[in-house]
C-alpha cells in the first residue's frame, strides 16, 4: 500500500510539473528560450582601381586626368588598407577576422592588407614591380546582417615602425618602404603624363631660375614628423621585437566608410579621376616630384583634401570629421 501511495504521488507530482512548465509557471529560468549563436560567415572584398567609371590598369593610358584632363599612364597602383570592418543594420562597426596569407597581417587588435593592383606591364614594368597582384580581402565575420564598410587607408601607427627586410608579410614589402620617415608609404600612386611634367624650380641668391621635364607624378602618403623614442638617458625605446619606437606628429591615416555596401555585388573602388581631379599633373612647382606627404608641398593641398584629412603646417594629420565626405572610395558593381 506504501509503495503504491508513494508511486501516485511522485507521479502526480510530474503531472503537476508538466502543467505549470505548459501554461508558463516554475521559474524564470525555465521560460527563458535558448536561442542558439549564428555561424561565423565567410566574407571576401573586393578592390580595383576606377577613373570614374573606366577600369585603370597597368599598360592601358588613363584618360582626362586632372584639372588639365591630361592622358597619363599607370606607374605604379598599391596602397594599405587597414581595421577593415562591416557595418552590421545596427550600426555598429564589426572587425574582420582576417585570414592567413601573404596579403594581410593581424597583431594584435590591429589589422592591415596590402592591395596590389600593378602588374609589371606597360609602364609598371620595372625592377622595384612584380607580376603578382592581389585585389582581395578575405575573412570571417559573426553572423549577422551586414549594410556597410568602414576602413582606413594606411598603416597602424603600432606596425607602422617594425622591420621591413625580414618582417612580417604584407609589412616587407621594400618598394613601399619610406626610409626617410622611418615608416611605410601607406600607397604607392604613380602616373606618368603624356608629355611629361615641367618642373620649375626658383632662382635662389647663387643660382638662377630653371625648367626640366620629369616623368613621373608621385603620391606616396605616409606619417610624418617621426622622431625616435628615447628614455630619460637618450637611450632608444625598442618594441619587443627589438623595432626602434617612433612617434608622427602627423600620422595622415584616411578613414572612409561605405555607408552601403554589399560583398556579394560589389567591390570597393579607388577612382584616380576623382583623387586627382584638382590637380595639375603637368606641372612640379617645388618639392619633392608629385606629393609625398611633406607640408609646404605645394601639390599636396588638393591631394589631402580629397583624403579628407587635416593637412599643412601646424596641422593634426587626423581625418577631419572621421573621413565623411570623401569620395575617392566608393562602391562599384563587381
């Protein structure tokens, strides 16, 4: 009798149970539905190069270029883009988990990819050029819906300054070395305009005024003010890599994001005609040949304006309200 009473009561007591789980009753925990994490997705971004809706590559002349619409040939076509991130339907910036290869590099929270869009032909031909060329980004992001990108062009200012004979790929690239502010040209845009470039040169109290012909417009931006970090004693701070530690007065990264933008359908295109579109590319008024990044260059005003970053002496370096407002990135139908 015992042993049956106690059998209806334990199973009364999952009946009891199984009702109050049915109408919502028991405990919080119990109501509360596990919902399972989505899979991390597979992402893979593409690059090319535009003038304005014309495909540029090495050999084929680019035409109406700058404010003198000059022809021009591609030299050279390479810039770094770094802390890739889409844009999820909330807003919110979520970083590529970069894959493993030659072409791009994480250390740490930061990450940076060399796009390569010269081949060694045509005018790109040269010893400093290979055949090889990558247009790609590759990666994983949770999962998600994604509406947008956000990206800088540059180098972070922590892998900015370490090794490049021996360093890490895509950081040992020794054409994109820029020795003379210890750092990286953070791209390497080269145009060679139809007829040349008349360079001008002052006359000064010893010489007088002159005029050549050159060939090539150059736009290599980079940090600059660089100086070496010492300890009280003068003594060079070194990472743990043994790297000397540098710091830019003007670090001259450029933000940009694509407000809209779809892997799927699209690439991310850098339009030359836009970026140059205020400059003269066939006249050199002073400094070094084209821009590189120096602050009373007379070509480089136009150029920084584009990238949407303060420029000029007693200057930031910094992009001016986060990037809005350039155009020189924009999305393109694959």
């Amino acid at each position: 009798m015992t042993t049956s009473f106690n059998f209806k009561i334990a199973a009364l007591g999952l009946i009891s149970a199984a009702v109050l789980s049915a109408c919502g009753g028991g405990s919080d925990s119990d109501s509360v539905a596990v919902v399972a994490p989505l899979p991390d997705k597979a992402v893979s971004i593409s690059f090319a190069a535009l003038n304005g809706t014309t495909p540029v590559k090495c050999g084929t002349p680019l035409t109406g270029v700058g404010s003198t619409a000059v022809a021009a040939d591609i030299k050279d076509l390479r810039f770094y883009i770094a802390n890739l991130a889409l844009l999820n339907d909330k807003g919110v910036a979520v970083p590529v988990k970069l894959d493993s290869n030659s072409w791009q590099l994480t250390q740490g929270s930061e990450t940076v990819s060399l796009i390569d869009l010269e081949d060694a032909s045509g005018a790109c031909a040269d010893t400093t050029h290979t055949a090889a060329t990558n247009a790609v980004i590759t990666g994983t992001v949770p999962g998600g819906t994604y509406v947008g990108l956000k990206a800088s062009m540059g180098v972070p200012e922590t892998l900015n300054h370490s090794a490049i004979t021996g360093g890490a790929a895509p950081l040992d690239v020794a054409a994109m070395a820029w020795s003379w502010q210890s750092g990286r040209k953070f791209a390497k845009i080269e145009l060679n305009p139809v007829g040349g470039i008349v360079k001008t040169v002052a006359a000064t109290a010893t010489t007088p005024a002159s005029t050549s012909i050159i060939s090539t417009f150059n736009f290599h931006p980079g940090s600059t003010g660089c100086t070496a970090q010492v300890d009280a004693a003068g003594v060079a701070l070194k990472d743990a890599a043994g790297n000397a530690l540098y710091s830019c007065s003007n670090p001259n990264v450029m933000d940009f994001t694509l407000a809209s933008f779809d892997a799927g359908t699209q690439k991310v295109a850098l339009d030359l005609g836009q970026l140059f579109r205020n400059s003269d590319l066939t006249k050199e008024n002073g400094g070094a040949a084209g821009c590189m990044s120096g602050a009373t260059d007379p070509e480089c005003p136009m150029l920084f304006a584009e990238l949407k970053i303060d420029f000029g002496s007693g200057s930031s370096g910094l992009p001016v309200n986060g990037g809005a407002g350039q155009t020189i990135f924009k999305a393109a139908l694959k």
